[in-house]
C-alpha cells in the first residue's frame, strides 16, 4: 500500500498542518500509520490517523502532542485514533 493523498478543492491551513503531521508521523511509525486525514467527528476531533495497529494509540497520541508542541500550534490538533477494520467499516 502507497501513501494517498486526497485534498479538498480549497486547502485550509488545518489541511497544511494535517500533511506535515502525516510524514512525522509515518517516518516515526513506519507501518503502523495508514492514513492520515482532516475530518469533522462527532465528539470535536479534526483528524482521524488510521492505524495498523491500536497498540501503538497511545505513543501515537503522545507524538501528536510533541509535534504540536514543536510546532507551536498545541491544541489545534485533535485526534481521533482507529484501526483499519474500524475505518473501513465507515
């Protein structure tokens, strides 16, 4: 499986964050990070990172915080971790 990237027809600045935050995320967990997408959920989250594995859902979490963190932008990130089975069950 290939990286896949899929954009809206106006890229916000969210969407800029989301594809940086996708290549940290895949070089740091090469393998167990499928997808990395903005979306709207439910409960406020705004990206959803598909995963091979839900072992790894803490570690990922703890990742996202450090590139907010390095990248000034703490908060903006909210995600929401599933397993591929649970994504493709959507």
């Amino acid at each position: 499986m290939g990286l896949r990237v899929v954009l809206p027809r106006r890229i916000s600045s969210l969407d800029e964050i989301v594809m940086k935050l996708a290549g940290y995320l895949m070089k740091k967990f090469e393998g167990v990070i499928l997808y990395v997408e903005h979306f709207e959920g439910w409960d406020g989250s705004n990206v959803r990172i598909v995963v091979s594995d839900v072992g790894y859902a803490e570690e990922v979490i703890d990742a996202v915080f450090e590139f907010e963190k390095k990248h000034g932008i703490i908060g903006t990130i909210i995600p929401e971790i599933v397993s591929k089975d649970e994504h493709e069950l959507r």
